[in-house]
C-alpha cells in the first residue's frame, strides 16, 4: 500500500514537472518573439528615417517592411519549432524505444516468473504437479474443510527397478512418462496426481462423501490404469502398489497424510504386490518392527550370526547321499532364531540381498572345502535369489566370489525358482547359459507351483526340476496327485533333465516317486537340515535300507 502511495506521489511530481516545463518552453519562445518584434519595429524605423527623408516612400518602404518581418519572423519561428519539435520527435522515439525495451523485459519477465513457477510446483520429466503443488493443496483443502473427508493414494510401479537395470534409465523415463499419461488420464479435474519422483506417484482425491463408493471408485481406478505398454519394441505389463491415508482419521496436514500413506504402500508391497491397502495404526507398529529387523539383518554378518544346514539329496537308484541343499539360517542375539521367510524378502527389498548371497557362497565353498568326502559326484545345493538372477551385475560379482573364495563351479547345484525365471525370460536364459558355462548345474526350484512352467520349461537351459512338496503330499491317496506326478516325471525326463521330490515325510512316498522313475528324494523321511558336522555324522550312519 505504502510502496502505491509512494508511485503515485512520484508520478504527480512528474506530471507537474513536465508542465512547467511546458510552460517555460513556451514563455521563452514569447519572449523572442517580443525581443524580435521591438528590436525591428525600432530599429527598422530609425534606419528608415535616417535613410530615406521621402514620407510617400517611407510609407510604402514601410509595407515592405511588414511583409519582410512577417517572413523573417516566419523563418525564426520555423527554426525554433523545428528544433524543439526534433527534440520532441527525437524524445518521442527514444521513449518508444524505451517503452519496447522496457516491454520486451516485461514479457521476459512474465516468461521467468512462468518458468520458475513451472519449475517450482511441476515434475519436469512428466509434466505432472509435484509434491509442494500437492502439498499446499492438501493443506488448504484440509483448513478450509476440516471436518470433509479426502485421501491420499501413495503408489508405486511394481518391478520397476528391473525395468531400469536391464534395459537402462532412458526406457525408464519414457516408461514412467507413459504411466504418468495414463494415470492423468483417469482421474478427476477436481482431484490432483503428482509425481514425487522415481516409479512414485501420489493421488489427492477430494470432495469424498461416501467412504464405501471411494472404496470401489479407487479400485476401478487401480484396474483401468493396469495395462501393458510397447516401448522400444518390448511390451512392459505395468501393475501398481498403492496405500491409502484419509482425512482426518488419518492425518489432518499432508506430512502424516503421506507418511501414513507410505506405510500402507510398504504393507502392499509385502502382501506380493499389486493390491490397495488401508492404513491403519497397526501398520505403524510393523513397519517399525520391520525397520528394527533390517537394523539388525545389517549386523548378522559382521557378528556371526548367520550359519547353514544342509539337508541331504538321495538317490532313489541306489540309495546314496549325492547332494546337500544348503539353507541359511539366523541366530539373532536379541530375537534368537528368525525364519528365512522373515527376512529374506526383507533384505531383497533393501538390498541387502547381494551380501547375504555371497556369504552363502563364501561359506558353502569353505566348509564345502573342509569336508572328508571322497566322492567327486557330491555337490552343495544353493538357493538363488530372484532379485540376484535378473541383477545386471550379478554374473560380474558371482566371477570375483569364484577367484576370491577358489569355488569349485562344478561341485555346486544353483537353485533357482520358476517365478524369478518368468519375471525376465531373456535375461534368466542369458544368464543361466552362462552359469552352465562356468560349471554350475541348473536347478528349478518349487517346480509346477507357477502357471508357465511347461510354457518356459523347454526353453530353459535346466538339468534338475525339484517337484515341490505339494504334489508330493498326497500322491501315496490320491490318485488324480500320482498322475500328476507321473506326468511332470516324464515331461523331464523327455527333456532330458533329472528329477528331486521335494517333501518326503513317509515310505509311501518315497516308493511312489521311485515307481514312477524319479531319480532323487529330498525331505525329513531322510533327515532334517543340520549343521555340517550333524551332516558329516549322518553320511556316516547313513544306510540304504532307510
């Protein structure tokens, strides 16, 4: 207010200052003109009257005279119009020229402050509002209408991390702007998306009057925006994980709105992904169990915590032991023992997989190392991650672990899951060709358990298929199992791979594997996973009437 006075106060001076100038412009040009006039009317007339003594002639000298003045009079004041209007045009242009600069670093202005607006609440690789946009909307949203209900939808591309490893960060951005076209695409104009960065998008929904038909609405949404997109040629099914935080049961600012949101997202993603999940406050308690657990998973390493059991492979054949799968077990020193399936998704979502995978190797290759066993044929079996398969730096790390720890390739069977398998195909085959390169034997874990197996099976470079333990629990009553059983045994054996039954809790079982022309068995009818120097005594007492 103060700084308009002060502009319009300036501006008056201006104005009045312009006037008198005006005004003394004009003065002085009356002031020559009167100089002019007396100085030739006197003047003229005195040399008149001592020139010429004729009054007839002086009086028609005297109109001469006057037609004179009027045209010397005519040319002074064209001079001095002239050049007060030059200076008036040359002011005029100046400030024409002035007013076009003075314009053009307005526009230039006004084009800066659009930039640095667009730059400060937009995503600059999709175009799409960022968090500080979404943030202040909320907020306002929220104080102007403490008491309606609105939401926050965090999510996130499922898998996306695999997008960016194996085909690299370009077919990363072009496939997160065509996720972010979508997603635009199906949401109100009185609602707002944001992308936060990365593969994570946040959703505003606001104006909820109805919980339940949110409920279905973001479902709907969830299932429209769930599609397949070609880029480069390759087809990328997109699914997504999202969590929910509503206003005001959860959160009455944006912060904890997201924060909760987050925690939701996180539980989605722990439930197996693609799938919607409601915060609520029993999340905040397991996510920070979670939190606590990957703390202390960082320190099994470093404090010997982590060890292996084996549990033994037997040939049907002739009854010999021929392998051993070595499983990784965790002895905290606060919680005590904590199952694999506790933390190993744990680590593979944090990264920490790739530590707990070479230890396993470093440690399988040394006690493997150590052990009193003649036999040439008998090897370690070691579970591969899904996450470390498909990694782009996984064949690099797996040959420094094979000269640093002298691992003997052929001596170890490397697991892997059908699942890890299909969720990059090329990539598993081009990568498992070069493990068999290196002498490793190729296992295909928890066989028949996913909905492609015969579709991939001819296409994988596979020497072992382990049926899991669900078509082996039945096959000694049930007669649809055993056919089941038979038919995987010889699809195998037809493509020339060996079998493992997983799973074998009885002789029932066992003799039924063995009818129908299974090579190995693998479970507690033999024996449970042991320690190596448990193991060592068991191949010891081992007898092949077991």
């Amino acid at each position: 207010m103060m700084e308009t006075m002060k502009k319009t106060d300036k501006q008056e001076q201006l104005d009045i200052q312009s006037g008198l100038n005006a005004t003394n412009e004009s003065i002085k040009i009356i002031i020559y003109y009167i100089l002019i006039s007396l100085l030739w009317i006197f003047g003229s007339d005195r040399l008149l009257e001592l020139i010429v003594q004729d009054p007839d002639r002086i009086l028609r000298l005297q109109t001469i005279k006057g037609i004179f003045f009027v045209l010397f009079s005519g040319v002074v004041f064209y001079l001095i119009l002239f050049n007060r209007i030059s200076l008036y045009v040359a002011s005029i242009l100046d400030l024409k020229k002035a007013y076009k600069r003075l314009d053009k670093l307005h526009q230039t202005s006004l084009d800066l402050e659009d930039k640095l607006y667009q730059k400060a609440y937009y995503d600059e690789l999709t175009g799409l509002p960022n968090k500080i946009l979404l943030e202040e909307k909320v907020d306002q949203y929220i104080e102007d209408n403490p008491n309606h209900m609105m939401a926050l939808v965090y999510m996130d591309i499922d898998e996306f991390r695999n997008v960016n490893e194996v085909k690299g960060h370009q077919v990363g951005d072009q496939l997160i702007q065509a996720v972010a076209h979508t997603l635009k695409e199906h949401i109100n104009d009185s609602d707002m998306i944001c992308h936060t960065g990365g593969d994570e998008f946040v959703v505003g929904f606001f104006n909820i009057t109805d919980l339940s038909q949110f409920l279905i609405n973001v479902e709907e949404f969830f299932k429209k925006v769930k599609r397949s997109y070609i880029l480069d040629k390759d087809e990328y099914f997109v699914t997504f994980s999202g969590g929910v935080a509503l206003a005001p049961d959860h959160g009455h600012d944006y912060i904890t709105l997201l924060r909760h949101a987050d925690s939701a997202l996180s539980m989605a993603k722990n439930k197996g992904k693609d799938r919607l999940v409601i915060f609520d406050d029993e999340m905040v308690t397991m996510i920070t169990q979670q939190t606590e657990m990957l703390n202390q998973l960082r320190n099994a390493i470093p404090n010997h915590e982590f060890s292996l059991h084996y549990q033994p492979v037997i040939d049907l054949n002739d009854g010999k032991v021929i392998a051993a799968e070595a499983l990784i077990r965790w002895h905290n020193k606060i919680k005590g023992y904590i199952p694999p399936l506790e933390f190993i998704s744990l680590s593979e979502k944090n990264g920490y997989i790739k530590d707990i995978t070479e230890w396993v190797f470093y440690q399988a290759a040394k006690e493997l190392d150590k052990w009193p066993i003649k036999d040439e044929n008998f090897k370690i079996s070691i579970n591969l991650s899904a996450v470390m398969l498909i990694h782009e730096t996984f064949l690099k790390y797996l040959n420094q672990w094979i000269d640093q720890y002298q691992i003997n390739c052929k001596k170890i069977i490397l697991e892997i899951t059908e699942t890890a398998v299909i969720s990059d195909i090329e990539r598993s085959i081009h990568v498992l060709l070069q493990l068999r390169k290196l002498g490793f034997t190729i296992a295909l874990d928890d066989f028949g358990t996913g909905y492609s197996s015969l579709t991939y099976l001819q296409k994988l470079p596979i020497d072992i298929i382990k049926i899991d333990r669900d078509f082996i629990s039945h096959i000694h009553k049930d007669t649809k199992e055993f056919h089941v059983l038979k038919y995987m045994i010889d699809l195998a054996h037809h493509l020339n791979m060996d079998v493992v039954a997983e799973g074998i809790e009885i002789v029932e079982q066992q003799d039924m594997v063995r009818k129908y022309k299974g090579n190995y068995a693998q479970g507690y009818y033999y024996a449970k996973p042991m320690p190596q120097d448990q193991l060592l005594k068991f191949l010891k007492d081992y007898k092949k009437t077991k």
